[in-house]
C-alpha cells in the first residue's frame, strides 16, 4: 500500500470517528441555517435526520429581525420557535404574463420562472396554442391552407388542405373540370361562373351608386400597394369606373363585407383604383382593410380631380377580397376638392369654439404619435385662448364607420410628449380645467375611414373636485364602497395602467403593514382600470398594482404593503360612473393548501379571511356546480373544499385572480357538508381576472368549492376577505 493510501484511510478513520462522537451528542452550536442540531428534528445514533424547513431562518425575538432580501416571502418571527419564518406567496412573482406560466417563489431564491403553460390536446387535428389576451389555451382545428374550412380528415370539409381555392366553403365554378366545393364531383349543376373576374368582362360603373359584386369563385390577377396578404388564397373582380366627358371629379369608392354568421368574422377587403388594367405602375388611390363599428370589413379611396373634358375616361377598379365573399361597393362622383391641408402641426386649421370643423379621415398621412394611436393618419386643428379657460372637444362621425380619435396638444405638437391628453371612442370627449392662455393643438383621427364633427367648448375656468389629484386627494376608507361619477374630472395620472382615461384618485392610509384588494364597478360598455400608487402618482415606477379592461368588476391586489400613505387611481374610458372599494386588512402570510380534497379534510378559514394557495391537479372530482358547463361527466373537474364559519352577517369577497386556469368558484351553505350550492354564488373565471364573488352572508357554515370550468385544474389562488356589510355604502 503507497503512503498516500495510508494517508486516506488514516482521514477516513477519522472522519467516521469524529461522525460516531458527534452522534452521541447534539451540538450545542446553531446550524448554518439557524437551527440547533439540524432543522426539523435531532439526530441520534443510527436514526435519520428529519428534513429541514425551507422556510425557517435564524433566531428572532421579533419580526423587525426578519428581513431575507426577496420581496416575495412574508417575513414574520415564529414566536413559538424563536425563528425567523420566511413563507412564500407565489402571488407576489406574477408577472401578468399567462402563457409563461406561474412563477414560483422559492424562500431561497426569491422569484423564479414557472413552467410554461402546455397546451397540447394530443390531437393531430388540432393546432393548440396558448392565448395571451384569454389567458387560456385555445384549439383550432387543423387548417393547413388558411381557408377557414378544416381537412376533412379531421371533421372539416376541405378535400384538399393545400390549396385554398378548395374546400366545402368554396361554390363549385363550371368548366375547370375540378371539384371545388369538396362534393365528390366536379363541374355539376349549380355550379357558378365568376363574373368579372378579369378586365375582359369588367363590371361597367357609368353612374353613382351600390353595385353588388361577389368575388366566390375568382382568381386573383391583379396586385397594388395595399393589397391582401396570401395571393393564393385572395380572389378579386373587376369594374370599369367610366366617368363621361366634362370638368373633373373625385371619386369615392367604398367597399364593405360583412360576417356570414355570428361565429365568422366578415372577410378582409381592399380597392384598388388605377389608369391602365393590368399594369400596377399606374395605381390612382387605394384602400385597405379596416374594420368597422359594427363588426364588417371596409376599404375606401378617394382619388382627385379625375376626367377628361374631350372623352370618356375610363378607369380599372380591382376589389379584393381574403376569401370569396359578397361584396357591396359604392361608388360616389364628387366635386373636385383638394386633399386637406391641415395635414401637420405646421398647417394646421383654425378651430372656431362652437363652430364645428368637418374632419374626413381617409388618405391623410400619419404624422403624430399619440398614446390613443389608430393605425390611419390625422388632421389638425389649432386654438389660441387669451385667457385660462375650461376646454372641452367633441368628435362624432357622421356615417359611422370608424370610431373618431382626439388629441390635445401643446403649442409644439409635434411630438409624443406634446400630447396633453387624448381619447378614443365613439363620441370621444376630452375636458381640460382652466387650461392656461396659450396656442393648442388638435389632432383628429379614426379607427376606420369616416368623416368626424368636432367642436371645441370653452367656459369659465372651475376649480378641481376633491378627488382630481394626487397632491390633495379624497380619503379613501378602507372597506367602504364610493360612488365616482367622475363628471368634472380629466385625464391627469398616467401609470400606465390602461389606455388613457378619465381618472379620480383617492389618499389611502395604512397604520400597520397591509393586505389591499381594488375593486372597481364599471359602468355597462365602459373600460377602465384600478391601480395602487405611491403618492406621487409619477408613472411607471410608482405603480405598486394594476387591473385593466372591459370585465367588471376590475380587481387589482398587492400583499404585505408597507405602512405609509397610498394612492388609489380609478379611471374609465368614456368618464361614466364608477364605484370603488379598497378591502384592507392586516397583512398576513399566504395559506398553503395542500389536501382539503372533501369533506373530512376541509380547511378551516379564519373568519378574519386570508390568502390561500392550493392544486386541483391531485385532488378528485368530487362535487358538480351548477355553473359548469353543459354535458360535463359527473363530478366535473378536480376541486378541493374549504370551510367558513360566520357567527354574524358578513360581506364575503371572494377572488381568484391570478389562477393558472378557467377556475370555477361555488359557495354552497351548511351545516351538512358539502352543503347546498346558493344562488347566485357559482362563477367561473373564463375571462383573464378569472372567478370573482362578493356576497353578503348570514351567521353559519359554508364550503368554498374551489373547481374549474369545462375540466381545467391546476394551481390557484383565493383571496377571502370578511368585512363587516355596514361598511359597505354602496354604488
């Protein structure tokens, strides 16, 4: 044996010799996690160590000695063990982001990614994948060529999913012995004949008017500038737009589809009008796609000063569509105008108060960046006040094709941080108070081509209501609803929480580290947003929690928030009534729920409330909800079992933002367990705020069924909050 041999199993012997002393008794020194002879349990002679506790820490004698660095862990002094206890609350890591999963908080690492969400159905007729803005995962049947009829192979229609120009969907067009409408058989009576589909039998335009056309069953031959994408799958006709011999004109065309059924989108459309048929280079004018308020698709041009005073003059016009469909163009001879001037900060037009301005929206260039960007250019409008005064801008269009777009700007205009406020909307409003004397702007745009009335309102300058500002602004109670009517208010706060929006703000005080749910009621066809700020309501930075959009009522929620003063932000996009409440209690550790399958292991809930955590993936399909969906097998998903007692009349939140599913929430009434499902008290979480209950409750026993809609499981979240119902002042 060498010598370094002897050496280590000299070491060796050692090493089990010291291990043999060490066993017999327990060091009396702290563990390098805080613990004494390791966490968990002590170890002895041939026993087996318990595992240690993740979420213990050194030794305290007070929470002030607990601080591990990550914000995501509630960081509290177990009295009990003199340790400092770290639990995570996995709510705390949400990025907002679904389809990367929900992020986790290790008590080591603090934040760290979560799975991404896996949506595969195991069907080989299903494209899956998951939906950010539904925060679900969606399957679409398997549709290689983009025609919008599935192969039929999988359910569908489509005999042949590699060429879009065939499928059930498709007419059946004579004499190109092929069958297009996937029947079996090619050429057979009823088929139809595309009527112009190329230059040679162009549909003649002499007079103003409707015409009906149908692109089902034609080609596509003709390209331009803002034609549809896929050429393989797009179809177009023709029409000869014949002015007769005279002084100029303008023409306007306008062409709209519409949606066959309520479960299909109308089809995307483009016009195109130029001086030569077939030869792109001589493109006039021509519209793309937009859609419309009331769901259609429309294209519209405008071309200048068009005509020939010796002859007739006519002109090509391609109409294109994504797939074949009915088309209805109208076709308007104009006078001939100039294309408006008022293109730029530098021209633009006077504004007359209470003289309202005619601003067409179809070919002026896009010039201006706004916060309430629309995808078509602006015109602009100047107003010069000598005195300050109280601004108020109207704008409604006339046909209604397209939701007008204002904004209000500074005298330099001309970039984004000139924009001092702006909206979009169907009859959009923008209100300034006591705007000083000075020269403004105003920029005018649309969702769709159309023409907009706007009208500048001024009056005397009026001072701000209690709730303007974040630098005076109204005492919020804690758990106590408010009526907003938000009249008299403006767009001051931009955390960038939502698109910009008429906003009240409220002061929030906390006196002791906190739990704060924003629950915001919106008016019916209104969207808004909810937010918590630190006081000086500066942006971004100053955000703490934020929920936007159009499903009331909006909820945003931060946990264990520091003592201090907070402001609630409130906004609504069209300024109509709202209500609010901030639920506020003392800030306490998340509750892990990691059985409560039934009614033998139903976790009790405080009556103080509380957040809880648990995973239906483990758990069995126990119990039916009256909510689920129709035909669901018995038991419907997986769920767990909470208990709640009340010993007197309670106002009961209930909300499960943040859930990795569609979750279902039922509250069902004891004392038997599982109890009798209430009405009115089962709801499912499809939209991205996910199950939401606010009930008022007698004294007695109820059982939360934690479930999930159509069969989703996976981990959620519940946050209970019990308040006392008078505090509640309603809307």
């Amino acid at each position: 044996m060498t010598r370094l041999a002897l050496l280590w199993g000299a070491l060796a012997a050692a090493a089990l010799s010291g291990a043999a002393c060490a066993s017999s008794a327990p060091s009396p020194f702290p563990s390098a996690a805080g613990g004494a002879g390791g966490e968990g349990g002590e170890g002895g002679a041939g026993g087996e160590q318990a595992p240690a506790d993740p979420t213990l820490g050194g030794p305290c004698v007070d929470d002030d000695q607990c601080e591990d660095g990550f914000p995501c862990t509630f960081d509290a002094c177990d009295t009990a063990l003199g340790r400092c206890r770290f639990t995570p609350d996995d709510s705390a890591c949400q990025n907002d982001v679904y389809c990367d999963g929900v992020e986790r908080c290790n008590p080591r690492l603090g934040c760290v990614p979560g799975a991404p969400i896996a949506c595969d159905d195991q069907s080989t007729c299903t494209i899956d994948a998951c939906d950010e803005a539904t925060k679900a995962c969606k399957s679409a049947p398997r549709d290689a060529d983009l025609d919008g009829d599935p192969d039929e192979h999988c359910g569908g229609g489509d005999c042949d999913d590699a060429d879009p120009t065939v499928s059930s969907a498709q007419p059946e067009v004579c004499g190109n012995d092929r069958d297009d409408d996937c029947d079996g058989r090619a050429d057979e009576a009823g088929c139809v004949s595309p009527e112009h589909d190329t230059c040679l039998d162009a549909l003649e335009i002499s007079a103003p008017g409707s015409y009906a056309m149908t692109t089902a069953g034609a080609g596509f031959h003709y390209a331009s500038s803002c034609g549809l994408p896929r050429p393989a799958s797009t179809h177009d006709v023709v029409a000869a737009v014949i002015l007769p011999p005279g002084p100029p004109v303008d023409v306007e065309v306008t062409a709209r589809t519409e949606a066959p059924d309520e479960e299909t989108e109308a089809t995307d459309v483009a016009v195109t009008l130029a001086g030569q048929c077939g030869d792109a280079a001589t493109e006039i004018a021509c519209g793309g796609p937009h859609e419309t308020a009331d769901g259609g698709k429309l294209a519209k041009l405008r071309a200048r000063g068009l005509g020939d005073p010796e002859r007739a003059t006519v002109l090509p016009l391609y109409v294109t569509t994504k797939v074949g469909a009915p088309v209805v163009v109208d076709v308007a001879f104009l006078p001939p105008t100039p294309a408006p001037e008022n293109e730029t900060c530098g021209t633009a037009a006077p504004l007359s108060p209470g003289a309202p301005a005619l601003a067409t929206i179809l070919d002026a260039a896009r010039d201006l960046g706004s916060a309430c960007e629309t995808g078509l250019g602006e015109l602009v409008y100047t107003f010069e006040l000598a005195e300050p005064q109280d601004v108020d801008l109207y704008a409604i269009s006339t046909d209604g094709d397209g939701d007008p777009s204002l904004s209000l700007r500074s005298a330099a205009c001309a970039l984004p941080e000139d924009e001092l406020a702006c909206q979009t909307a169907a009859a959009p409003h923008l209100f300034r108070r006591a705007l000083p004397a000075g020269v403004y702007a105003v920029a005018v745009s649309a969702t769709a081509p159309t023409s907009a009335l706007v009208t500048l309102e001024l009056s005397p300058p009026t001072e701000p209501p209690p709730d303007e500002r974040c630098e005076e602004a109204a005492e919020l109670a804690p758990n106590r609803t408010v009526s907003v009517s938000l009249l008299g208010h403006q767009d001051d706060v931009d955390l960038g929480c939502g698109p910009a929006a008429v906003d009240a703000v409220y002061a929030l005080d906390l006196p002791i580290a906190s739990d704060v749910l924003l629950v915001e009621e919106l008016s019916a066809g209104d969207s808004g947003a909810i937010a918590l700020s630190a006081p000086a309501c500066g942006g971004e930075g100053d955000r703490l929690a934020c929920g936007v959009g159009e499903v009331t009522p909006l909820r945003s929620a931060r946990r264990n928030v520091a003592p201090g003063s907070y402001r609630v932000v409130a906004e609504a996009q069209l300024g109509q009534p709202v209500s609010v409440t901030a639920f506020v209690r003392p800030a306490v550790p998340p509750t892990l729920v990691p059985f409560s399958d039934a009614c033998a292991g139903a976790l009790e809930i405080p009556e103080s409330g509380g957040f809880f955590q648990g995973n239906t993936a483990n758990a069995a399909a126990d119990f039916n909800a009256g909510c689920d969906r129709a035909g669901t097998e018995e038991g419907g998903a997986r769920d767990q079992l909470l208990r709640l007692t009340l010993t007197g009349r309670r106002r009961v939140v209930l909300d499960m933002a943040g859930s990795s599913y569609e979750t279902l929430l039922s509250v069902r009434r004891g004392p038997g367990c599982p109890g009798v499902e209430m009405p009115l008290s089962c709801t499912i979480g499809t939209d991205p705020q996910r199950s939401f209950l606010d009930l008022v409750l007698d004294p007695g026993v109820y059982y939360l069924q934690i479930d999930g809609h159509a069969l989703a499981q996976g981990l959620w979240f519940l946050d209970v909050w019990v308040v006392d119902p008078g505090d509640d002042a309603g809307p």
